[in-house]
C-alpha cells in the first residue's frame, strides 16, 4: 500500500477581500486551523472521495460539477494529469476548518489533496505548482477567485498579494497579538458575493474605482505597519477596511454587531473576513486579552475560535 497525509492551514484575509479581485493588494494571514488529507494509490480504476467532515462519499469519474466532492476529485486528477500518472485513488479528507465562513477551507482542502496525491506517487511538486494545480480546483467552486486561499495556504505566515504580481511573504513578528473569530450564523457563497459586488461595480464604475484604489492603499500600509510591529496602527487600518466592505455592501447588522461587540471590549481591530453576506469576522486582539474578548463573542456568536497565525503552510505529515 503507497500512501500519504497531508495538511495546509486555513486562513484569513486581514485588508482586500473583493477588491483583490479586481488587481488591488491584499493581506492575508495562516492560522492554525488545519484541513488534513488522506490519499492512498490503488490498483482498480477511479477515484473514491469521502469527506469526514460532510459525511459524503462519492466514487469518480463522473461529470457532476454540482458535488460538493467534486473539486476534491478535480484537485486529485489534475495532479495525475501533471505528474504523468494514471491512477486509482482513495482520498480521505478530515478538516479543520469551518466551510462557507471565510476561512479558506475549500482551497486549504485542495491544496492538501494535490500534495498528498503527489506524495503518494513518490512526487514532491513544488510549492509553486501545488497552488497552481489547487487554484485550478478552486475556480469550480469560486467561479473567479483571486488565487489569494492556495497562495497564503501553500506558503503560510503572512502575505502581501497581487493578482497581476505575485505575492510577497511579510516579515512579521505575531507574538504580541492573537486572532478572535466570530461566527454570524449566515451561510455565505463567495461565489454569488463576488457577483454581487461585481454587478454594483459596474453600475457605479466612477464611485466605486476610488474605494477599490483607497482599498490597495490602505492594505500597502497595513503591510508596512506589520512588519514593524504597529498593531495599533493595525487594527486601526482593519476598522478602515470594515469600512469600506459596508460600503460595498456585503455587511449586514448581524456582522456588525459581532464587529462592534469585538471593538467595545478591547480589539484593536475587527472587521468582517471572506467574501461577507455571512461567514465570520476576525478581531484582533493583544496576546493576553483573546479570551476576554471571545468570552464578549460568545454571547452573541455560536462559534468562536481563538487563532494562533500559522507559520507553515502545506507539509506532508507522513507517507509509505
């Protein structure tokens, strides 16, 4: 039996969401909530995917874009298809992280698959390719997405993107601050957000080409206040950003109550994170004061998560 496990970290986008779309900077943070995947080679043809986490089984090859394993399959086959292999497979996923909150569950689950497919061949794919071959997977479920949830998941720490350029690791210390997630309730598709914002784009090209340049700005700074250790400035910066999605309408009174609720208790900062409607938002909080601030949460939040930032991004865990 030829096997491997591997894991990549879910994240959150601390400034850009939307406007990273459409070519301004965005930052973006690993946490250490993990999605884990289990890929076994076998001999009989096919490839059988089950989710732990959505108790869901399904065996592919089957055109049926609409299955929500159907990405995880996708994420697999291209591997086979980049390293030349034809293969059955067996593929285990056990995640972390919540779906649909803005987390980048579904590209740290595709960036699993395709390092642990590979591994399990006997391939180590650079990184390079690992978040190329899951950003693949990724435009079945986003439609668009900016490539920002396989990059800081395959690479981890802290990132500077651009759609047009790259990415930039950041030079950050975390130690002095923690993260605090807050749940609103709401299912949220970044799929049918992204249209959304999209369509209002359009229809208001000349009002809104100004929040999307002061949007790059902004998440210029904030990478700039990282790196020299100005949380304050930080969170700061974050209450601006919070500002700017309102604008483009994808708050609501429920995340803003959990931002609101967050700030009077003592975050720096807290805004909405992922493609809002729903999902949750992120506060940043001074190492030592998480718990206070994620006990104010509770209160008004099904599920809280305090989040450590995760250095590594995608590892393989073991194989044989």
């Amino acid at each position: 039996m030829v096997w491997a496990k591997a894991s990549a970290p879910g994240k959150v986008i601390l400034f850009g969401e939307h406007f990273v779309v459409e070519d301004q900077p965005a930052i973006a943070i690993a946490l250490n909530l993990r999605a884990r995947v289990y890929a076994e080679v076998r001999e009989k043809e096919g490839i059988e995917v089950y989710s732990k986490n959505l108790s869901l089984r399904e065996v592919f090859p089957k055109e049926d874009p609409k299955s929500p394993l159907y990405p995880i399959y996708y994420a697999a086959k291209s591997t086979l298809s980049f390293i030349g292999k034809e293969k059955g497979l067996y593929i285990e996923v056990d995640s972390e992280i919540p779906p649909a909150s803005g987390m980048g569950s579904s590209a740290a689950v595709a960036v699993a698959t395709v390092a642990a497919v590979a591994a399990s061949l006997g391939f180590k794919l650079d990184r390079e390719d690992i978040s190329m071959l899951a950003y693949r997977a990724e435009k079945i479920v986003h439609g668009k997405p900016s490539g920002i949830d396989n990059t800081i998941s395959t690479y981890g720490g802290a990132i500077a993107y651009r759609k047009s350029e790259g990415f930039l690791q950041l030079e950050a210390d975390f130690s002095p601050v923690m993260l605090v997630l807050a749940d609103s309730g709401i299912p949220r598709n970044t799929g049918i957000m992204v249209a959304k914002v999209q369509e209002l784009r359009k229809k208001y090209q000349k009002i809104m080409d100004p929040l999307y340049y002061a949007a790059g700005r902004l998440a210029v700074e904030a990478a700039k206040m990282m790196e020299r250790g100005d949380f304050e400035a930080v969170g700061e910066l974050m209450m601006i950003n919070h500002g700017l999605l309102s604008a483009i309408g994808v708050s609501n009174m429920k995340l803003e109550e959990l931002v609101y609720t967050a700030r009077k208790v003592g975050a720096l900062g807290a805004k909405i994170t992922g493609a809002g409607g729903g999902g949750f938002i992120v506060a940043l909080c001074r190492r030592g004061e998480e718990k206070k601030v994620a006990k104010e949460l509770e209160k008004v939040s099904e599920r809280v998560f305090i989040s450590d930032i995760s250095v590594e991004g995608v590892i393989i865990e073991d194989f044989s």
